[in-house]
C-alpha cells in the first residue's frame, strides 16, 4: 500500500520578479512498511519534502505544481484542520536535534503524558512506561519526572522516537536524526528507528546527507541535487551501482574504512544556490558534472529507470585520481611532546568544590611533517587536549617541548615561543572569523599584530588566498558572504600565515558536505606536500583520520586509550574503546 | 527540591554582605556632607565647646570606619539614631511609614504584571496584524511618559478635570484608621470595616494605576520578543509537528520558557518601581517613606536619610530575591546548576 | 549605493526628526524667545496661552504663577536638558563600558568585582540613588550629571557585560590572542567592535532616561539651581495651580515626553537595524 507518493512535485516562491525552486520534478513513491532514504548535500532541499508534508513551508513557499499524496489525500489542497488532525496521530517527525526538540520547561512525563492525551489514551502512565521500555530506555517510570537537560542526547532522541512510534503512525519522516549524535549512539538510534519501523510496519521517510547511512537503513534511495531528482531505486542499486555521475561522484568522495586507502574524488565547484537555479538551463548538474557532454547544457535530462541523466553509461569514465602524496618519511624530529599532561576543572557547587577532570595522564608526540589524528566522542576531553596545547587552557601537571624545548607553563614567555611555531584551526567558521573584518584583515592578523607593513601584507593575503585555493577578489569579502567550505579555507589561510610547524585542527571538516570535505581534505595534503607543516587533527570521524594521519591516537573519557599506526590501530584494535567505535562506524559504500 | 532550598538560602545569604557594602557606602558618603549633626542637634545658641562635647558624645570625632562600626551596633539592636528635625527615632519612622509605601508598590505591581503580561501575550498573539503594528510603535510612547508623570496626568484627568477620584493621602479624612500592621487594605479587611477599605481602594487606584502603567510597556515588550524568540526554538516546531494548537502551545508551552527572562527583568523593573514610589509619593501625598526621604533631604537630617536609603535597599533585595525564587520554581535548569 | 538599514528606518527618522526640533530650540533659544527666562511679570501671572481668553499676545504660551513667560522658560529648558542628556549618557556610557569590557572579557576575579559593585548599585532604586548623591553634592548642573553618571553606569555595565561574555567567548578572539595580540589590542580591535551597535542604542535610551532623572531631581528641587530653567521645576510650580491652571503643567510635560519618544524611537530603531547579530541570521 503506498503511504506517500510525489507526482512531479514542484515547490517554489515567487521572489522580486524571479521564481525560486526548491524542489522540481519530483517523482517518488514510499510505500508501508518500507524506509526511503532521501540524500542530498545542504542546499539539495531535503528538509523540503518534510516541511510539504507537515505544512509547514518557508514563508512564501507554495507547492504549486504536481501531486503529493498522503494515503488518498492530496497534501497540497488538504484543510489546516485536516492536516493537523494527521500530524502526531497518523504523521509523525523525529528531529535532527533531540536536545533541542524536547521543551526545556516541562518533564518527559508532562510532554509525553500531553501527546498521549491529545491521542485519547486514558492509560498514558502505563502507555509512556511501555514505550519508553520499547525503545530501550532503562528506568522508563524515573524518565517520566526528569527534565530533558538532565537526559543525554541519545536518551532524547530515543523519548522522541517512542513519542513518534506511540500512535502506532502510518509515516514517520525522520529528518537528520541521527546528525547531532555521536558515532556509536547514531549506530544504536538508526537500529532502533529500523526495529520501531517494523512492528507496526510503519513508512519512513528518512532524510540524510549521509549515502552510508542511507546505505545501512534505507530500502529505497532518492538522491537529489539543487531541488532536482537525479536518482531514485533500491538503496542496493543505487549505492552499489550509481548511474549518475552526481551520485558516483558522492560515493568517491567519501573516505573509506576498509581496503585499501584511496584518493577521493573531489567534485568542482559547489551546488547553485536558489537564485542561481532559476537562470539554469538544460541539467542543474552539467557544470560541475565530470563527463558532461556538450547537450548537458541545453537539454533536461527526463528520468529514465528513476536517473535523470542523458548519458547514464557516463559514469564509468569519471576517473579518480592518483593516490594521494605518501605520507613524507617520517623523519621521527618531534614538532611537539606531550607528556603527562593533567587537567582538571572546578565544578561549581555549593560549598564543596569539586573538579572534573578533563584530561590526564596524556602523553603523545608529533613528529615534522606528520598528520596525527586525535578521535574520541563528545566530552572525551579532544578539544581539551588541542587547548593545553595551544596554552590556551593551563594544565595541573605535564610537560609541553616544541622541537625540543620545553615550554613554560605559563607566562609571556610560552605564549612567545609558540607564536610563529604553531597556529590552530577552529572547529566552526563562523564562529573563528569576525564577521566585521574582511577575509584580507583576517588572514594577516598575525602580521598586523607585529605591525607590518600594508604592502607587506597585502603581498601575504594574495599568496595565502592562492595556496588555500581562493580567488583574489575574496580578499574584499566580509566572511558572510562566503560558502562553508570557502571560511574552512579562510581559517586554514590565517593559520598558515606565520608559516607555523604545527597545526591544531580541531574538527576542521566536521559540518561541511561530502564533496567539499574531501576538497579540504585534500587541500591539506597538498599544502603539507608544500609547506611541510606537522598536524594534531582531531575527529569524531575514523574514516576522514584514516585517509589523513598516519598516526591516530584514541581518547576516551580524558584518556588516550590507545594509539599507533593508523591502519594497526584500525585493523586490530587492542582497546575496547576503539573497538566498539570501529563496530559503530557505517559500512563503506 | 532540597537544592531548590540550598539556593535560595544561599541568595539570602548573599544578601547580607551586600546590604553591609550598601550600609557602609551609604554612611560614609552622608559623612562627607558638609553638614554637622552634632551643630545641628543643639540650639542654636550652643557655643563652639558644647558643638564639640557633643561631637564627641555622639562618636563624630572618630574614624568614619569607627563610627560606622557604632551605628551599626546600634542598627543591629534596632537604633537608628534620632531624627534631628522630627526628634523621633529614626527607625520608628521609617516603622510607621513603610506599610504604605508597601501597600503602593505591591498594588502597582501587581497593575504593572497584569498589564504587562496580559498585554505581551496578547500583542504577540496578534503578530502579523495591525494590531502588532500599532502596539508595537504604542509601547515605546508609553514607555516614553515617566511614573511621575503618569501620575501627575492622572491627578490632571481622573482628580481635576472628572473628579471621579480621592488624590490626597491614604483614606479619607472622616474614617478612623482601624489600628494594626500599617497595611490598610489588610487591616480594614480584618476589621470588616468596608467604608475604610472601599476609601483605601479610591485612594490607592490613581497612585498605583499611575506607577502600573509607567512599568507595564517593558514587561510587555520583553514578554512579546522572549515569545519571538522561543517560537525560533525547535521544541515549538516539533509540537506543532505532534500536531498541537496554536493557543495550546503558546499557553501550554511556549510561555513557561518565556516567562523566565521576562522575570529577570522585572525583577529589575520592579526595584525602579519600588523607587518610583517616592515621587508618587510626593505627588499624591502618600505618608509613606519617599515623603520622609524627601523632607529628610530637604532638612539634611541625615539618620532619617540613612534608614529609609537602607530600607529601600532592603526592599530592592526582597523582591529580587522573590523573582529569584520564582525563577529557580520555574526554571528546572537553574534548579540544576 | 542604497543607504544603510538604519538610515531607512521610520523610527530612527522621526526619533531624529524630534530631537533635531529639541535640538534647535536649545541651540537657539536666545532668539526663538521673547522674553528673558527669569523675568517676572507680577502683572500677568498665570496667564493662558495668546488666542485663548484673557491671553496676551506677549507671551504665546501664558505665564506661570511668578509671570514668567512659559515658552522662554521651555526653550531654554530644553537647554538644560540637552546639556544634561549628552554629557551624562557619554560618562555613564564611558564608564559602564571600560568596566563590562574588563569584567566580561577577563572574567574570573575582576568579573566577580565588578559583578558585585553591579549589584550593590543595582539594590538601590536610581531615583533614591541619585537623590542621596544630590544631598552630597549640592546643586547644579553639572553635579547633576556626576550623579546620573555615577548612579546609571550600571545600566550599561549590566547589559554590555553578558554580550562581552557572548564575544569573548567566540573564537576569532582566541585566534586574535594567538595571532600574537595583546589583551588590549583584542579588546578593542575585536571586542569592542561588536559591542557598539549595542552601546550605541543604549546611549540613545539612556539619554531619554537622563531627561527623565533631571526632571524628577529639579521636580523635587535638588536639580540643576533655582538659576537655571528646568522643565521639572517648570512642573513643580505648575503643580501647585493645578485646579486654575492645567496649560503651564501639560506644556512641559510634552516636552519631556516629546524628547524622550524621540530618543526612545531613535533607540529602538537603531536596536532594530544596528542589531549586526540579528543582521547576519538573516543573511545566512
């Protein structure tokens, strides 16, 4: 029985004279007891689909053309009251942040207790329990007097699937559920959607950029690129055997775990925003499409076997590159030498103080020119590690030498010898760039500090912009008006700028799609090649440390619980940490 | 619940060495005035030796931290030195004067939230209406008239023009003031005396009104834009995705997290409310503390001064604390830190 | 080049638009009136404003109980509330600033310092404050302003603070301190910027907020000296006619209100459009 099904669905908003399109063409079907995954990079329009179902478009936004149809109902003409009277008993939503979704204000049992009211059921303490127990919670009846701060966010995300699944609903559309979670929560949440889904045979709708993830849940795949279907069939199809060159293009540029290490492919350019689709003719993809061929541009590609390509048979050319530069020989000449290092923090309460620790007993070493990786999951102390390191949080004990000489704990004269020798790359752009001050201020901040010359520095910005892979007119651009991936590049420039030994990544690629990701990532290679700078790069993703360090150290709970040779350490893990980790990563595809 | 009681007693406890600061600065800049109690508590005819026997009688020859150590002896037993104009002590005016000044401040305040939460709730509501439009640009022209003179339009409109309303003291001067706590709205309902509580009322409308309605804009307006900003919060989303009314989650669920910045406000707004008494005070002829703070300052008698400043400064710390605790009942995230 | 947001404001254009009027009768109050400020009239006292019975066509707004010409009294009123309105929000606005910079940006001892002083000033009403202040300081204009001063960097200390928190806490100012900057210099190369669109609204409300304070100090005759013009003395006087005569307390008090809309309209419209926060949500 179909659940939902998309005939040409078009949703659009008329915007000074020009018509935006979200979302173009779209054609799928979701049928009970079937997950279909819906994959794209930001900007892809995703989260479209479920705001049309939901009613609740952005401002402005109307479905105005096709058919989207829930059971027999057509979704685009359905009354307010109707629709509201779907959604939460028939319609349900998980959410990206679980931590965000659930009011602050009012317990579990009030949130819970108030949907299963407006659902009519009379036994709701005895319901929310046994709900709370299907999704695994321990302690289901104690769940129901806490606040959501008090809860971890898993715990939420596991209240707000059993919310969803309490009406026993015909579609569940899960939108990034499992984004905000870390690695082995995300592995438990995505079994317990699956598990959920098949008691009452539920359809899921089930939004990602991830393909692996897709890969892991999904029966039925639909891929999109700037609003448009590119691919729709059986993830097992789909992934295996992408024919289109955007969805072959995803698959390449992700980093593997297993097998041999290959170079990725990174795909030019990055997705048209809303108003440059308007102007776009023939396929949306043809200018960043690899092997696009000279009617790309003229003709729109119609779907044929669900791939909106006119060259499907395409995708066998797109070549991926030589293997990545080999890692340099490791010249075993420290940059940096971590022994011992402790810390801790006061906790604030009442009269007695009491600390956390946030890292001890850490002990590691980078050596010139090497990429060290550094995982762990939230609050495994990483980021704690790059901040001793950088002086920027004192330690209680330990020692910190680079190239050989041991820094003072404190005081000018550390943060004078660390100047010019090491730099550090924040996790989010938006927050390392001031967003009053041009890209050309930011990336010579170092030099304005000592008080260089204007020329001098605006000699710097332009090498700096060159090797980071921007154009020169960035350099008058106010951070706001550059892409994701374009800040990641600005941040990494103002690193580079004192031509540091060591850099501190922390979580550098963290928030960026695939395909930009995988430019940066290689962008790092080839500025080592260049530069020949050492990196501490910290990651909750194994697969992005196993294409770029050659060493990994793991963190667990302010500990390194293991670390080695990156491939040893990933092949035969000795820690059950690391273990459990790898156990949790999502299969390649 | 036991840390919801370590908090708040803490916040009391917090209180103490600020009202200790408070004291000290409060005495110490009343020392540098170029006034002399000691001249001014004798005859005027006292000579030049009596002045100085009776500085040294009453501490003034000694450091300022030393005589503020007297007084605040003295404070603690409950002595607030002796009025120089009024020859009463000084706390036992203050005693006599603050129930009224209470029962004002307590009445605009509730005005005040009544208003202004009424008014948040129901201006945001009617987002996307003219009427958001219009009361918007309303508030800040209502924001824009000070208490005082608040009070005098009212005096003006309600007192002068229609007399409709009493402006003048606390009750009318043919009723008994029924004895008791000071309070006369409580003592005549004790008393079951409804003539002296109906003229209690009459009395207390335009003052209260007038102090309401200089407060109750901010509290709208921070009341609207928390709302504004909770609606941007996913939780609002998803239960509007559980498929929940509109006036149920705005009632249900948006305003208890709202509320909670709106609170902190008040409490703010309610410390300067608490000092816009005085000028109403003078305006509507309150015997309450503002008119003895202001013929106190008019005549330098500087232990009067010194006990109502303080016991402003107390009544400032009550209500922040009251918020707090309102806060720390509402907010189960400041319960947990 | 289109103008800035904030200069297509309605609000922040008639807030201007009122204070640019304010402006000019202070500015030019020797000439805008008729008569000296101070002189009486015994003659004429209380009279209506010309064109309403029994006015004189000498003095346009009436007089007042002494027979001093009312509009003179306004205009250079507005004299002294200008003075006091600029010099007291610049010192109060100096002052609350330096301090919320040093609190939120250093935080730890000096926050908790500050924070406290912060609450010891917070817990006196700023009429009570000001009004002790003024018993210690004697009259006069400028004591006026040293009390306001001294009595509203709160305000501004208060507010500035949690949002200096909010910026230095993000890390383009860790990447200032480790591109080499000195605590000054990331104070006020990296900090500061982000504060003003802040510190400016806030000059611009408490500027109204200052007419006010005067106001209420001359209202109950310990303001700016029996010399000098002063709108709440203008009150206080008209006060005791009220039941004869209601023209020469409503004239001053729409002046009062008219400055303060003004400053609070310019306020709430630069808030609305400065606000670089709310600027860049809407651009991402």
């Amino acid at each position: 029985m179909t659940v939902l099904r998309a005939e040409s669905v078009s949703v659009s908003a008329q915007v000074q004279g020009v018509r935006l399109r979200v979302l173009q063409n779209l054609d799928f079907v979701l049928n009970a007891g079937s997950v279909l995954g819906v994959v794209g990079e930001s900007g892809a329009g995703k989260s479209m689909i479920g705001r049309a179902v939901a009613g609740a478009l952005p401002d402005g936004f109307v479905l105005d053309a096709g058919r989207l149809a829930y059971a027999s109902s057509d979704m685009g003409t359905m009354s307010a009251a109707h629709r509201r009277s779907l959604l939460g008993r028939e319609i349900a939503f998980i959410p990206q942040e679980p931590m965000a979704a659930l009011n602050p204000a009012l317990t579990i049992g009030q949130q819970f207790g108030g949907h299963l009211a407006r659902l009519g059921m009379s036994d709701r303490q005895e319901r929310a329990t046994a709900m709370l127990e299907a999704v695994h919670l321990r302690d289901a009846g104690g769940l129901l007097q806490r606040y959501p701060h008090q809860l971890s966010g898993g715990m939420c995300q596991r209240v707000l699937i059993a919310m969803a699944f309490a009406s026993d609903p015909k579609l569940v559309i899960a939108d990034e559920p499992t984004t905000a979670l870390d690695v082995t929560v995300q592995a438990q949440v995505l079994r317990l959607i699956r598990e959920m889904q098949e008691r009452v045979g539920t359809a899921v709708l089930f939004i990602t950029h991830d393909l692996r993830l897709a890969s892991e849940i999904c029966d039925d795949v639909l891929v999109l690129y700037a609003g448009r279907p590119v691919e729709f069939g059986p993830a097992a199809r789909v992934l295996a055997h992408p024919s289109h060159p955007y969805t072959r293009a995803l698959q390449l540029s992700a980093p593997v775990m297993h097998g041999e290490r290959r170079a990725l492919f990174s795909l030019a350019g990055q997705m048209p925003g809303l108003r440059e689709f308007a102007g776009l003719q023939g396929c949306v993809f043809a200018p960043r499409c690899p092997v696009v061929q000279p009617d790309c541009g003229s003709v729109v590609p119609g779907a044929v076997n669900g791939v909106s390509c006119l060259y499907p048979d395409a995708v066998d050319r797109i070549v991926v590159p030589q293997f990545l530069p080999a890692s340099p020989a490791s010249s075993s000449e420290p940059v940096l030498e971590v022994s011992g290092l402790h810390c801790s923090f006061a906790k604030p309460g009442l009269f007695q103080r009491n600390r956390v620790v946030a890292a001890s007993d850490i002990s590691f070493r980078v050596d010139a020119g090497e990429f060290v990786g550094l995982v762990g999951e939230s609050g495994s102390g990483k980021s704690t590690v790059a901040r001793l390191v950088m002086g920027l949080t004192l330690p209680d004990s330990g020692d910190i030498k680079l190239s050989g000489d041991l820094l003072p704990a404190s005081g000018g004269a550390s943060r004078r010898m660390r100047l010019g020798a090491m730099q550090m790359v924040f996790q989010d752009p938006q927050s390392a760039l001031n967003p009053r001050r041009r890209v050309s201020d930011i990336v010579t901040q170092p030099m304005r500090a000592v008080g260089s010359s204007e020329d001098e520095m605006a000699a710097r910005v332009e090498v700096l912009l060159a090797q980071v892979g921007l154009s020169r007119e960035i350099g008058q651009r106010y951070p706001a008006q550059l892409s994701g991936g374009q800040r990641q590049r600005v941040n990494i420039a103002r690193a580079l700028c004192v031509l540091p030994k060591l850099l501190v990544a922390d979580e550098i690629v963290s928030g960026l799609d695939v395909s930009v990701q995988a430019q940066l990532l290689d962008l790092l290679l080839r500025l080592r090649a260049e530069l020949g700078f050492a990196m501490l790069f910290i990651s909750h993703d194994l697969a992005v440390v196993r294409y770029l360090c050659s060493r990994v150290l793991v963190m667990h709970r302010g500990q390194i619980v293991e670390q080695g040779e990156t491939e040893a350490v990933f092949e035969a893990p000795q820690h059950d940490y690391t273990r459990s980790l790898l156990a949790a990563m999502p299969a390649d595809i | 619940m036991r840390k919801t009681g370590w908090k708040l007693a803490r916040r009391v406890l917090v209180s103490v060495p600020i009202l200790l600061v408070v004291s000290f600065l409060l005495f110490a800049a009343l020392r540098l005035l170029p006034v002399d109690p000691a001249a001014m508590s004798l005859p005027p005819t006292a000579t030049l030796a009596e002045i100085a026997e009776k500085r040294h009688a009453m501490g003034l020859d000694r450091s300022i931290p030393a005589q503020y150590g007297i007084w605040l002896d003295e404070a603690l037993h409950g002595r607030f030195g002796t009025s120089i104009s009024l020859r009463r002590d000084a706390g036992a005016l203050v005693a006599n004067a603050l129930p009224a000044t209470i029962e004002l401040a307590v009445c605009a305040m509730i005005i005040a939230s009544a208003l202004g939460l009424g008014g948040g709730v129901l201006l945001f509501y009617l987002r996307g209406t003219w009427v958001e439009v219009v009361g918007d640009l309303g508030t800040i022209l209502l924001l824009s008239v000070p208490d005082f003179m608040w009070a005098l339009l009212l005096l003006l409109v309600f007192g002068v023009l229609v007399p409709v309303l009493p402006f003048m003291g606390r009750i009318d001067p043919g009723l008994s003031v029924p004895r008791g706590s000071g309070f006369l709205l409580f003592d005549a309902l004790s008393a079951g005396d409804f003539a002296v509580l109906r003229s209690a009322l009459r009395h207390l409308a335009l003052p209260a009104l007038a102090l309401g309605m200089a407060f109750a804009p901010a509290i709208m307006r921070v009341l609207r834009s928390s709302l504004i900003d909770v609606y941007h919060e996913d939780y609002i989303r998803q239960t509007r995705l559980r498929g929940v009314g509109e006036v149920r989650i705005l009632l249900g669920h948006a305003l208890k997290n709202a509320i909670l910045p709106t609170l902190t406000l008040m409490g703010v707004q309610f410390g300067f409310l608490f000092g816009g008494t005085l000028l109403i005070e003078v305006i509507y002829g309150t015997p309450g503390i503002g008119n003895l703070m202001v013929d106190a300052v008019r005549n330098a008698d500087l232990p009067v001064i010194q006990a109502v400043g303080l016991s402003y400064c107390v009544m400032v710390l009550a209500i922040s604390m009251a918020i707090d605790a309102m806060v720390l009942m509402l907010d189960p995230r400041a319960r947990a830190i | 080049m289109r103008r800035p947001a904030w200069a297509r404001s309605a609000r922040v254009l008639v807030g201007a638009g009122l204070l640019l009027a304010v402006l000019i009768c202070a500015a030019a109050a020797p000439w805008l009136a008729l008569h000296d400020p101070a002189e009486q009239d015994l003659l004429a006292v209380l009279q209506p404003p010309s064109g309403f019975a029994g006015g004189s066509p000498d003095y346009w707004l009436g007089t007042d109980s002494l027979g001093r010409d009312v509009w003179a009294r306004l205009v250079y009123g507005a004299r002294t509330a200008v003075l006091v309105a600029v010099f007291s929000a610049t010192g109060a606005a100096l002052l609350g600033t330096m301090l919320a910079h040093a609190a939120g940006y250093f935080g730890g001892a000096v926050d908790w310092v500050i924070s406290r002083a912060v609450d010891v000033w917070m817990s006196f009403p700023p009429v009570v404050l000001s009004l002790i202040l003024m018993v210690g300081l004697g009259g006069g204009i400028d004591k006026v302003v040293l009390a306001i001063i001294l009595v509203d960097w709160t305000r501004f200390c208060r507010v500035l603070r949690s949002d200096v928190v909010l910026t230095a806490r993000r890390d383009y100012v860790t990447a200032a301190r480790l591109a080499g900057y000195s605590h000054f210099q990331t104070v006020l190369r990296e900090v500061l910027p982000a504060s003003l669109p802040l510190i400016i609204t806030l000059i611009s409300l408490e500027m109204g907020i200052a007419v006010v304070v005067e106001a209420i100090l001359s209202f109950v005759g310990l303001g700016v000296g029996a010399t000098l013009p002063a709108w709440g003395q203008m009150i206080s006087d008209a006060r005791q006619n009220v039941a004869t005569s209601q023209i020469g307390l409503l004239l001053p008090m729409a002046a009062i209100f008219v400055t303060v809309a003004g400053f609070n309209l310019l306020g709430d419209g630069l808030r609305r459009t400065l606000d670089v926060r709310a600027t860049a949500g809407r651009m991402a």
